[in-house]
C-alpha cells in the first residue's frame, strides 16, 4: 500500500519538475519490475505542484553535489566506482541509454539498432551534428575508436569494465568486431548473442563516448558531448561542472549553469554541510543522520537499491578453500541482527545476491543459517583460531556505515566462537588497489547494478578481473551457466538459469550476502528535478534550485 | 650579529640532514618492503623487482639516500607510489592552505592570549586571573580534535551560522596570485569571497589556536608578573604616573620579550596541531595530506612532506632566535641554547 | 607538543632549588602543594583514574558489563540506568569501555614518560656532566628531534612500526627525550658550577658518585614537574593516534579511538564522542594541575605571587 502512495507522490514531484512524462513505460529489455520510490511523509511542506506560481521563480547558478569519496577518474573506459559515475554522467553520453526510471533503453546518441536475426549484428544509426565539448565532431568514427581502445589487443590491464561490457576471446563472447562505414553508421558484430549487451552499451561505466582527442587526458579533463562541460578539479576538495551551452538536444539541455561535486568523506560532516546551506544535495546517508537531515530542514529522497552489500570469503586461501570452513564462519554470523541494528530501516537482509524486486525468482534461495553452537565446533575441528580480513572506512552507496563498522561487528561475532579476527582498513581509492593484491582471509566489498540485467550481478562470480571478483572464486560449470544465461533470451527460462546461478554461489558459500540497501539522498527544499537513478547515479541536468 | 646568525645558520644544516637521515632511516628501513604493499603480496617477483628498479630501491641504501638528498637539494623530493604525482608539486598545492591556517590561528592566540594575559596579571589573584587560568589550562587539556568536532557541531550543526569544512566555495576560489585566499581575494577587491574564505576558515583556525592561546596566555601573565615586580615599574608609578600608563608603556612593553619568542615557537607546534585540525575540518592543506598518505604508506610523500616541514620549522625557530635577539641586547650573542 | 614554556619558566628557578637541602626540599614542597587546593583535587583524581585502571584490569567483573561483548541489537542505546553513557555501535557499554580505557591511557601516559625520562635524563646528564663531543652530538641529536612537531614524529613512527598500544609507547616515548635531556642538561651545567661539586670532586669523590649524589638530587624537582605535565602530553598525543585510527587495533577500548569513530555519530549519538572527550580532558587536566601545583611548590618566587 505504502509503497503504492509513494510511486504516485513520486510521480507528481517528477510531473512537478517538468520531466517529460510522468507514465512509465515498462517493459523492453533489462528492468522489469521498478524499484520502489518514495519520499518520507513531508512534515509541513506541500507538494510544489499545488503552489506553483506563473511566473518562474529565479533559479540558483549553481547545483553542489556532496559525496563520500573523490572520483577515481573521469575516463569511463578505466574507473569503475560510483563516485567517478556520478560525475561522468553529467558530462558523457551513450550510444543508448536508459529511461529516466529503469533500465529500459531508449536511443541516446543512436536511435535503437537494427538486430539481425541470429542476434549478433547491432546497426546502429549515429545522430548528426553533435559536436564533443572541445568542438571536435561526434561521429560513428569517434563511437568505433572509443569501444575499440578498449577492444583487445588494445584493451589494458587497468580498464576495469572492459571484459564485462565488450567481451573477451577467452570467454567467447562480446564484440568481435566493429566497422564505421560511414559518418552515421555503425555496426557491430558480436561473437556470441547477448541479451545483456544493449543494456550495457547504456552503462555509465565503459560505454559512455569520449572524444577521441581526449582519450590521453580524459582521466583528468573529461570531454563529451553531455550537458555538462569540464573546468576544473582541485585534487581532494572539489570538482567544477558548467553548463555545455551548444547542447544538441533542447529538451534534455542543463538547466543551472554550474555544478559542483564535494568530496566530504564522513557522513556527520556531509549532512552538516546539507543542513548549513552548504550543499545542496548530498548521498551516502546512513540511518544515524536521517534524522539529521529531515530536522535540520531538508528532505530526504529514498528508493529500493539495485545493491548487494556482502562479505567475501578469499577461496583461494589456506583457510577457505574449502567450503565447509566458510560455512562453519556464515553459521557464527546473525546476519539479519546484523542488519537491522547496523542499519535499521534502510536495509534488508539479503538472501539472494541480487535485490528480490529486480529478481523476484529468488525468493526462495536460502543461506546459511545462523548457529553459533555449530559454528563453534566446527571451527574449533578445523582449526580455525585467526583470521584476516581487509576492509574499507569510507561509506558506499550499498554500505552506509563504512566497512570498518560492518567488519568489526563480524570481528564480535567471530570472537563468540572462538576466532580472533584481524582487520586492516584502508580508504576506498587504497582499497581498491589492496583487495586485487592482499592476501586476506574475508573481504568486504559491495555491486551496485549497473544496466538492471541479472547478469550484471551473477558475473561477478565469473570475472577473471579480481577487483570485481574479490572471492577469487573460479568454477567452470558455473562460468557455463553465465554463458548460457547470456545467451537466452529474457524470459521464464532464463530467470531459471539466473536462480540456479544464486543456488549455486549459496550452496558454495563464495559470499556471506549482508544486505540491500535502500539509496537515499538529502536535498535542500529549494532543490527539485534532480533525477535519481536505479543504478544509484543522479542526473542533475534538469536540477534547479529557487533563491 | 653578522657572526652569529651565520654561525646559527651553520648549526641548522647538520640538523636538517639528520633529520633527513631519520626519515629517510624510517621509511626505508625500518617500514616494510613498500613493492608488496603498492603491488600487492601477489605481485611476481619479477614485477617487484622492475617496480623496485623503477624506483631505485634495488641501489645500495647509501645511494638511495646521496639520490633523495640530491633531489631534495634540488627540489625534487620524488613522486608518489600511488598516483606518480611530484610530491613537491603535491606538497606545494597545499602548502598555502596550511600556511594561511596557522597565520591566522596564531594571530587569534596571540591577540586573545596576550590580553587575557595581561587581564590576569593585572588582576593578579582576582576572579579574572582565576577565569583565565582555568581557560587556558582547560585549552590545553583538550583534545584539539574534539574541540574541532565540538565547534561543527555548535556552529555549523545547530546554529548555522558558519560553514562546516572546505576552504572556500569551490566556486569563488581565486587562481593564481599568492594560494592565501585570504589576501588574494582582498587583492582583487573580490569582498564576497573574501567574507566567505573568512568564515571557513574561523573555526578550524579557533580550535587550532586553543592550545597556543593557552600557552600565550599562561606566559604573558607570568612575564607581566615579573615585570611589574621590577624597580623602574615601580619608580614609575611611585612617580605618581597612572597605573593603565605603567602598564601599557613600561611593563607590556618589556613582558613582551619573553612572549614572543613563544609566540614564534608556538607558529613551528602549530604545524602538528594542523594535522589533526585539517583532517576535523576537511582543510586541504599539508596536514590532511600527510596523514591520508600515512595511513595508505605512500613513503616518499611522508618523507617529502616531513623534511619539508622540518625546514620550515627550523627556520622558524631561527627567526625568533635572531629576532629575541635583537631585541634584547642585554643577551650575548654567544649564548648557548637550553 | 613541545612544551617549551615550562622549561623556561623552571630553569628560572634553579638558583634557588640548588641551595636547598632535599629533604626540606620534599617536606616544604608537600606543605606548599597541600596549600594548592586545585593541585589536591587532581592528585585525588589521578589517584581515582589509577584505581579504576588496577581494579578493572585485575578483577574486570566489577564493570557492569563486557567491554568487549558485542550485543548488537542494543545499539546505540543513549544514556540510561542501564548504560550510563549509553552503548556504541555494537551494543558495547561505553561506561564499561570508559573506564577500562582509563588503563590504556594511563599505562601510554606513565610507560611513554617512563621511557623518555630514562633515556632523556641519561643522555641529558652524560651531555651536561662530559661536556665537548658528547654534548655536541648528543644535543645535535635532540635538535634534530626537535626541528619537527612531536607529533608528526610520532605519527611518522607509527607509520614505520604499525599499530598496536606498544608501538604508541615506543613512538610517544622516543619523541619527546629531547625534552628531557634538554632540562636535565641545562641544570647539570648549573649544578656542575657550583661550589659544592668543586668541593666534592676535590674530596676525590668520583664521578658516578657526584652525579648521584650531589646533581641528581638537584635535578629532581625539575623533572618531577616536566614528567607530571609530560604524562598528560603522552595521553594527549596516544588520543591524537586513536582519532586518526593509528593507535589500537579494534576491539581493544582506547579514549581517542572511541571518539574517533563516534564522530560519525554526532548528532544520531552524541554521547559517543562526548564521554571520551570528557575523559580525556579531565585526565589531562589533572595532570596539568598537578604539574603545575608541583612547580608552584617547588618555587618559591611563584608561591609569593
């Protein structure tokens, strides 16, 4: 019921805002449920579509945007945090990209390609006249050179996406080649069919064109054709967004003139500065400053989050190569105690790797249950007396607490049974670097979905790259099993495929799955039209505020 | 004079390579390998080695050490492990943000200092003296970091009335010209920025100051105390000269000596303070900048970053030297420290 | 953080300490301080702080509850009859962890003293007593210490050595020796220039014997005072690691640690930063009072005043 309300206020707001329509469309590739949205029941505001005057209020210059942790970078083709998405979706566009609500793809810089039949050739047709930010032109040209740098032999280590989003000879799948015959032709042909592959040419990360005369320099001075242009980054304080005045297209064209993006690492600090007037809309907001946030004036945004916040066992450690060690740890852990005291209402327990409204087919999959007494002995037969794990401080969108509070909660309950658990903690930007090279026992880590596809979350257990796969987890009748799911169209048969992947990684106990957060953002009452995205980005383009 | 601030100057060089010795000692020595701790305990041997080589750390140590003084005599004080960013060029960008702090968190102490100082002794053995001695020992009791968080939660939390962090809005921040937003904005007539890079930085600079002011405080007093216990204060107003008079002309005067030779040393122990101080209030400076490399073990920043503040300190502290120097003729320049 | 002033305002005193026979020294200071009501109401709280410190740790039963049993459904609970200052973000009882904090602090203050005073007093005194190359090197040595911020140094040492309570001793220990060997030295010059070592030496007494007998007694006071103030600087500094995540490793209960991750929390829970924040600075505080009762007694310019 509640949640029914709230899509409708949700809608309103959105109408209120002046987003072309209120009625989504469903259906189409990738989502097809939409995550649940709503809004806290407003205290005394009234919906700003009662009360609008006729003439426009004056609107702010400028939008500023705080969050958790700096961009790793803004070249889509090597970042792969929500920090670095959240800035470079103001100023890339894609090939395709995704309605304002869900995954469904809608033409971005393309219209929707022509598909042969067998399902491995994509036309797509090249809108004309956009130019990138520096004035150079957007052509199919630039579209190819951008996918192919990322292409083998191309492709470096570093491009954290690539193999995901393009393919690989190795796993047989993805772009076998691409051809630009003409300025608004482009065809790409793929090595096997892919059911994914439209929603992830929409992807904030790998997809989104950058202009081929940025691709040395893009990792610090970005240039699209989006509606926001580059100015300036000073290194761990801000970065600085102005409006692209030659945007193509006047519908979705930038509203305010400037957006700033802060970095404010903790989240007392960050909602501080929302309530000062510091800021304007901030993310990474846990439930100990919800409050914060709707007493000190401002509002509170919150939708279901396509996330998983989880726990992974390293299984190519000494300690956890077998499966019975890391059962006999997942039975030491209350995980939905866990979740409710660590996060409260902002959190569900998880039983399944991905979110229950995205893939409802999941319901049923079961994790270890909770039995100390067990656990207890069964560590004790094994040996098990010490254990490392490595973690992050800062919060995420999938964790609002931090890794650091999460692991040692684990740390409290590992010390019932009997284990001591060390934990070393880095910054999220040294994390990163540390779960592809430690030697840890547990890691902490999370997946915010990125194109609605339940491969996008199951891969994770497939990837060679290790900082995706942080379980180092390698299994060939699995790596099938993601093949084949890839390759069936959507449809009853391939959410059984997607449930048996989840089966699978249970029964394994490659991950302790912790929760599903909810996404929230605190924004001042002045701001509107920001638009929130499941794959927990915020579009700011068509985001005022009234002075 | 001449002769003794040379000699001064010659005493600071065998420090300073010393400290460089210890750092450098420190860092290389005594930290672990930093090829696993970059590359990751994963890392091939052979992709250790050729990162070490990279960096020169496969040269005897004595080279690695001749390499980083020579370097540093030059300026150069190499590059980050993690983002081969030049760690001068690094520790430069945020070497202003840091200056500005501490000039003006030790313009706040002194100025608060020396008047509660004066209050107090004046009104020796008074409420005023009791009051201002328990504020200043409570000043130095106080964690300065708990302090800061305190003053944000006050100010910024619940009263609104000053920003929470941040040096400037991002927006107003002045390029070019001296990197002290303080005088650059002033300098290009641009008054709102001026106004807001002063209410960022009032909090950080305050809480920065408690300990100082403390000190200051603690040492006007006391120098007032015996100045005003010397035979010509006492001529002097035995020569029926008001008291407001004595004290302001004849003893302040003479009290301030001692005053501001702590005042100077205070500006060098105002560098650590400025650590924690940056990091309570996301100041983009040098402190905040040492203690996130610390923590991710990113050594040839720590390294940079101390040796800089070392000189830097150093210098300071000749400074006053000279200065009390000056000041004072009645010290021979001969005289030894301690 | 250097606390130079003191050691100026000591050595101002020393002439009239030298003249002193101990004995009378001791009585009349012990008289004096029981004159320094500020002073007796810290030595009470530093002798409470102590007693907290031996109790919890030899019979930890007395505490209301495990500071280290987790109880996460009770988080963050704020002040009640239950939790006096509440519980912290896995159900822990921060009185608990409060009060058997007040052990580490207080072993970092004592130990970190203990070793820079051990170390400084011997360096300071062979600089002082052999004078020429020894002084020079040694106190060139303590110059170099000194040319940056102690805590920085410390932080520095940390770095190299890793976290853990021990290693904080050590680093907050090795920082602050120069101090030490700077006052000790200083008075050693003095001493060394009074009649009554000439005298000693013409006896024939040797040098052990002098410094033991004749200078150290002398140095005493002095110490005294910059070891009571420096004990409040050590729990000062150990905090300052805690808050920036360098001191203990978790679940271990360390003032500065605990505030560290209560900034988080400021507004949802307040009480998390504010009782160890509060702990901290009484701590410090009666120290700084003691050492300055200490001084005050020791010299009787500053008692007249």
């Amino acid at each position: 019921m509640e949640s029914i309300k709230a899509q409708i206020s949700r809608r309103n707001f959105i109408k209120a805002m002046g987003i072309a329509s209120a009625a989504s469309i469903f259906a189409l590739a990738g989502c097809t449920t939409e995550p649940e949205k709503k809004e806290p029941e407003p205290k005394e505001d009234t919906q700003p579509t009662e009360n609008e005057p006729e003439t426009e209020p004056a609107i702010a210059e400028t939008i500023t945007f705080a969050q958790g942790a700096e961009p790793r970078g803004l070249d889509p083709a090597y970042v792969d945090d929500g920090e670095s998405a959240q800035v470079m979706v103001q100023i890339y566009e894609n090939l395709l990209q995704y309605d304002d609500e869900s995954c469904n793809v809608v033409p971005g810089l393309c219209d929707i390609p022509e598909i042969s039949d067998d399902g491995l050739t994509y036309t797509f047709k090249v809108k004309e006249g956009i130019k990138f930010h520096d004035g150079t032109d957007f052509n199919a040209e630039a579209a190819k050179a951008h996918i192919e740098r990322q292409l083998e032999p191309n492709r470096t280590e570093d491009m954290a996406y690539a193999s995901f989003t393009w393919g690989s000879e190795e796993t047989g799948d993805g772009i076998e080649s691409i051809e630009a015959p003409d300025a608004t032709t482009l065809i790409i042909k793929l090595r096997a069919a892919s059911t994914a592959f439209l929603a992830n040419v929409a992807m904030c990360m790998a997809s989104p064109i950058v202009a081929p005369s940025a691709f040395d320099s893009a990792m610090e001075k970005p240039v699209g054709t989006g509606q926001y242009k580059f100015v300036s980054w000073t290194k761990s304080d801000n970065i600085i967004l102005e409006r692209n005045e030659d945007y193509w297209n006047p519908e979705k064209a930038g509203k305010s003139k400037n957006i700033v993006f802060r970095f404010i690492a903790e989240a007392a600090p960050r909602v501080t500065a929302l309530t000062n007037g510091e800021v304007d809309i901030i993310n990474g907001i846990d439930e100990a400053v919800v409050n914060t946030v709707t007493d000190g004036g401002c509002k509170l945004f919150q939708m279901a989050g396509m996330n998983i916040n989880y726990m992974a066992f390293n299984t190519t450690s000494e300690n956890f190569k077998d499966v019975a060690a890391r059962k006999a740890v997942a039975k030491a852990i209350n995980v939905p105690e866990l979740v409710s005291s660590l996060y409260g209402e902002y959190a569900e327990y998880a039983n399944s790797v991905m979110p229950l409204w995205m893939a409802p087919y999941c319901k049923d999959i079961k994790q270890t249950e909770f039995d100390p007494e067990a656990a207890k002995k069964e560590l004790a037969d094994l040996g098990i007396k010490e254990l490392k794990c490595i973690t992050y401080t800062n919060p995420r969108p999938y964790n609002g607490k931090g890794g650091q509070a999460l692991a040692e909660a684990i740390q409290g309950y590992l010390s019932e049974v009997g284990v001591d658990l060390k934990i070393d903690s880095y910054d999220w930007t040294t994390y990163r670097t540390k779960v592809e090279t430690e030697a840890y026992d547990m890691c902490f880590y999370g997946w915010n979905g990125d194109n609605g596809d339940p491969d996008n979350f199951m891969n994770l257990f497939a990837d060679p790259n290790v900082s995706m796969n942080v379980a180092r987890f390698s299994d060939d009748d699995y790596k099938a099993l993601i093949r084949k799911g890839l390759q069936t169209p959507a449809g009853e048969e391939r959410d059984e495929i997607y449930r048996q992947c989840e089966e699978y990684v249970a029964e394994r106990q490659v991950w302790l799955p912790i929760s599903h957060s909810v996404n929230l953002l605190g924004y001042r009452p002045e701001v509107s039209g920001f638009n929130f995205h499941p794959t927990a980005v915020t579009f700011l383009y068509n985001c005022v505020k009234t002075v | 004079m001449l002769k003794y601030v040379v000699k001064r100057l010659l005493q600071a060089i065998p420090v300073l390579i010393g400290l460089s010795i210890v750092v450098f000692l420190l860092m290389r020595v005594f930290s672990a390998d930093p090829a696993p701790v970059v590359l990751g305990e994963h890392a091939t041997r052979e992709a250790m080695d050729a990162w070490r080589d990279a960096y020169g750390l496969n040269d005897p140590i004595w080279k690695q050490y001749i390499d980083f003084l020579w370097g540093a005599l030059q300026g150069n004080l190499g590059e980050s492990y993690y983002t081969h960013a030049s760690v001068t060029d690094e520790l430069m960008a945020r070497f202003p943000a840091t200056v500005e702090l501490a000039l003006v968190a030790i313009t706040i102490a002194s100025l608060v200092g020396i008047t509660l100082g004066v209050f107090a002794a004046v009104n020796k053995n008074t409420a005023i003296d009791g009051v201002s001695m328990v504020l200043s020992l409570i000043g130095v009791s106080m964690p300065i970091f708990w302090l800061g968080v305190l003053l944000i939660i006050l100010f910024a939390g619940i009263l609104h009335v000053l920003p929470s962090g941040g040096r400037i809005d991002p927006l107003m921040q002045p390029r070019g010209g001296t990197g002290l937003f303080l005088i650059d904005t002033l300098a290009k007539g641009d008054t709102k920025a001026f106004v807001d890079a002063l209410r960022h930085i009032i909090l950080p600079a305050a809480a920065l100051s408690m300990y100082s002011m403390a000190i200051i405080t603690r040492m006007t007093r006391s120098s007032m105390l015996d100045t005003l216990n010397e035979d010509y204060v006492r001529t002097a107003r035995a020569k029926g000269l008001r008291k407001r008079v004595v004290t302001t002309h004849h003893a302040l005067r003479n009290a301030m000596l001692p005053v501001s030779t702590v005042i100077g040393l205070q500006l060098g122990s105002l560098l650590g303070g400025a650590m924690l101080t940056e990091t309570v209030f996301a100041w983009p400076g040098i402190g905040k900048y040492i203690v996130e490399c610390i923590l991710k073990s990113d050594f040839p920043v720590v390294q940079g970053a101390v040796l800089l503040i070392g000189v830097i300190f150093v210098t300071i502290n000749l400074i006053v030297d000279l200065i009390y120097v000056w000041l004072d003729p009645r010290i021979k320049y001969s005289k030894e420290e301690g | 953080m250097a606390n130079t002033t003191d050691a100026t305002i000591t050595s101002n005193n020393k002439e009239q300490q030298v003249a002193k026979k101990s004995e009378s020294l001791w009585s009349d200071m012990w008289y004096a301080l029981r004159q320094n009501r500020p002073a007796m109401i810290s030595l009470g709280v530093i002798c409470l702080l102590a007693i907290i410190a031996i109790v919890t740790t030899i019979w930890p039963e007395v505490l209301p509850y495990n500071p280290y049993k987790q109880n996460m459904p009770q988080s963050f609970q704020p002040p009640s009859a239950e939790h006096w200052f509440g519980t912290d973000q896995q159900g822990r009882d921060l009185f608990s962890r409060v009060l058997i904090g007040t052990r580490i602090s207080l072993t970092v203050g004592f130990s970190a003293v203990a070793i820079s005073l051990s170390v400084g007093v011997t360096l300071g005194a062979i600089a002082g007593y052999k004078g020429g190359k020894f002084d020079t090197i040694i106190m060139r040595c303590m110059d170099i210490m000194l040319s940056v911020p102690s805590i920085l140094l410390a932080i520095a040492f940390m770095a190299a050595l890793g976290r853990g309570i021990d290693k904080a001793i050590i680093a907050i220990g090795l920082v602050s020796i120069p101090e030490y060997a700077r006052i000790v030295r200083s008075q050693v010059l003095a001493v060394k220039a009074n009649d009554y070592v000439a005298a000693a030496r013409v006896i024939g007494d040797g040098n052990l014997r002098i410094i033991f007998r004749h200078i150290l007694p002398n140095v005493l006071p002095s110490i005294i005072v910059r070891a009571t103030l420096g004990i409040s600087s050590a729990i000062l500094d150990a905090a300052a690691l805690g808050f920036l995540g360098l001191g203990v490793q978790p679940p271990e209960a360390e003032w500065g640690d605990m505030l560290g991750r209560g900034r988080n929390y400021i507004f949802s829970a307040p009480y998390a930063m504010l009782f160890p924040g509060l702990a901290i600075t009484i701590t410090v505080l009666a120290f700084n009072l003691l050492g300055d009762g200490i001084r005050d007694a020791l010299d009787p310019k500053a008692r007249k005043r």
